[in-house]
C-alpha cells in the first residue's frame, strides 16, 4: 500500500514546529514503515510537491487496486483534479491530516476530497497515520 504525502511535508521538522511537530519526512516514513510491519502491511511512503505526479500516483493506485493513506497537504482545500483522480479509487483511501484543519484558517475548513475518500484522520499529529493505517489494516481484504 502507498502512503502518499503532498505539497511542502518534506519540510516536515523545520515548517512551523508549533503546529506540525519536530519530526522529519524520514522520521514519519520510518514510522510508517514500521507501523506497517506490524499490521502486516507492505508500506511505500513518497511524497511530492507536483500535482501532476500526485495524481499519477493515484492513477497507478487505483489501477492495481492499492490502498492509499493520503495526506494531500494544501490540495485538500481546492484541488478537484485531486478530488477526480481518488473518486476513481479501486481500494480504500483514507484522508489523512497532521493537524486539525477545522481548528485552523477558515480556508482550511473546506475538503474538495473529503467526500471521495473512504474516511478522514486528522488532529493527531503523526500519530493520525499509524491511526490511518490500522484503519488500513482492518478494512482492507
Ligand atoms: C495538512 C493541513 C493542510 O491544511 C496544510 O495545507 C498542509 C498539511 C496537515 O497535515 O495538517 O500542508 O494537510
């Protein structure tokens, strides 16, 4: 299964600490992958800033049936070609945020995804993918 990361979460670690933590992309790939080995789950983590490749991604998910944990950053809020490429999904796809975007900036309130998704994680910090992919976990066949 993919764990799909968007716009500006490499800068995870040095991008506002205060609302997205210390921890790197290294760190929460490395947790990721090890979450997944003990759900029994083969994890691949990327991440991009390109919609494009972003949506590409999405394409090779659904065509082979892959689940997704997608944190899809700042497309969430505006992206429908975001929104059309995950209502093509073929497996489950969970949403997943950082931080609370409902507790934020207004513009933040709104998910064009939210609705192509299977569910939404949000608020818990990195903890909301090792949640994401328990989800991933007992849902999936
Ligand atoms: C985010 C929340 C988005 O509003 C923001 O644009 C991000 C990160 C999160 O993980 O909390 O880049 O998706």
């Amino acid at each position: 299964m993919y764990v799909l990361n968007g716009p500006n979460l490499s800068r995870l670690g040095t991008r506002e600490p205060d609302v997205y933590g210390a921890e790197t992309l290294a760190d929460l790939t490395a947790l990721c992958r090890d979450t997944g080995r003990e759900l029994g789950l083969s994890v691949e983590v990327r991440q991009t800033d390109d919609e494009a490749e972003m949506i590409a991604w999405l394409h090779e998910a659904a065509d082979g049936r892959v689940p997704v944990v997608l944190n899809p950053a700042a497309f969430t809020h505006y992206s429908y070609a975001l929104r059309d490429a995950i209502a093509q999904r073929t497996a489950p796809l969970i949403e997943v945020h950082i931080s609370n975007p409902a507790a934020r900036e207004e513009f933040r309130h709104t998910s064009v995804v939210a609705a192509v998704a299977t569910g939404t994680i949000a608020g818990f910090g990195l903890r909301s993918y090792v949640l994401a992919l328990q989800a991933v976990a007992e849902i999936a066949q």
